[in-house]
C-alpha cells in the first residue's frame, strides 16, 4: 500500500473521539494526516470536547484535550491531498462560516477525491453546497440540515461514491473501514500465531 495525504479540518471543541480516533488510526496503517485550522498555525492547538450518549434527548459535553495542529489551514493546498477527513463537535457549526474552509471542501468534491464526514461534519459539507444528490448519514440532528442540501437520508453508516458518512464516535469502526476502502488501503485482519523460541 502507498500511503496517502490525508487532510483533515478541526476545530475548537470538536469532538475529541472524532479527531483523536481517525487521525491516528489512519497515521497506524501508513497515511500522512494533517490536521488543520483556520486562524492557528502548526505551533497552536485546538480543545476538544468528548460527546458522551446516556440516555438523554442529546448528548452530553465535558472538557477533551488539547489537540496539537499540524499546519495552518492558509498554509497547505488541498490540491496536495488525496482524501479529506471532517470530524464533528461543536467545531463545524462556526467552522462553516470560514471561507477558506468551504473552498478547501469543495475542491474534494470537484475532483472527486475520498471524503469522510461524520457527527456534525456534514454541517461544512451542507454550508458549501456539495451534497446535493448523495445518500447520506450524519448526527441525526443534523439531519434537516443535509436533507434541505439535497441529499437522501440513510440511518447508517453509508458509502455514496466518494463520500463516506457516519452518525457519532460510536460507528468509527465501520465508518474508517469503509473510509479505508475508499483510500484502497488493505488490512490484513488475519490473526498470527505467535511462535515460540
């Protein structure tokens, strides 16, 4: 396998699972992740905020990490990448007023490169106008929003030509497997025995 440039596009109080998770899940099997933000630069850092789900009408928030950038979002070029990564959190709802970052996401899609959004990520992906036609998944209150974008509603986990979605941190399993496919990165999942001396 080659490992790819991948960009993903936080901010503060995304959610930390959804950043944490797949940046280095994706670093674990050979990919180059870069993690970036409007107005901070590679020195700085985002805070994350841990979304946990106990029964309640939404899910509750409490303090993450911090979460050290890689590059500024004004010092890379999406044309450099081949796949782009959206968490979700808090982040997105302000991040989609940048922009940069519209145009940065909307550069994925013209060139039809992988995608993968989950939570509220797809808030971006709405504001810049690229979902039109796709069938897709997102933190189900998020749902209006994708649905009044043009896109179709699915209750899961969902791959729709270069685009690969997800509800919440819950479904990371099944929402970086799929994402990996769409890369064509191969996972040996067979067990080795262990030998003895």
């Amino acid at each position: 396998m080659t490992g790819k440039q991948i960009l993903m596009i936080v901010g503060d109080f995304g959610e930390d699972y959804e950043i944490m998770v797949p940046f280095q899940a994706l670093q674990a099997v050979g990919h180059e992740v870069h993690a970036v933000c409007p107005e901070k630069g590679a020195d700085d850092s985002v805070k994350t905020a841990i979304h946990d789900f106990r029964g309640d009408q939404t899910y509750l928030e409490t303090r993450g990490h911090d979460f050290a950038l890689t590059h500024g979002l004004d010092e890379v070029d999406p044309a450099d990448y081949d796949a782009l990564v959206v968490p979700g959190g808090r982040a997105p709802e302000y991040l989609r007023g940048y922009e940069a970052v519209l145009d940065t996401v909307r550069h994925f899609f013209e060139a039809d490169k992988p995608v993968a959004a989950i939570c509220h990520g797809p808030q971006i992906l709405a504001a810049a106008g690229v979902l039109d036609g796709y069938e897709m998944t997102a933190y189900p209150a998020v749902r209006p929003e994708v649905e009044a974008a043009g896109c179709a509603w699915v209750d899961e986990v969902t791959t729709d030509g270069n685009l690969v979605t997800a509800q919440a941190w819950p479904d990371h399993p099944e929402w970086i497997a799929q994402f990996l496919d769409l890369l064509g990165t191969e996972i040996d999942h067979e067990p080795t025995a262990a030998t003895a001396d």
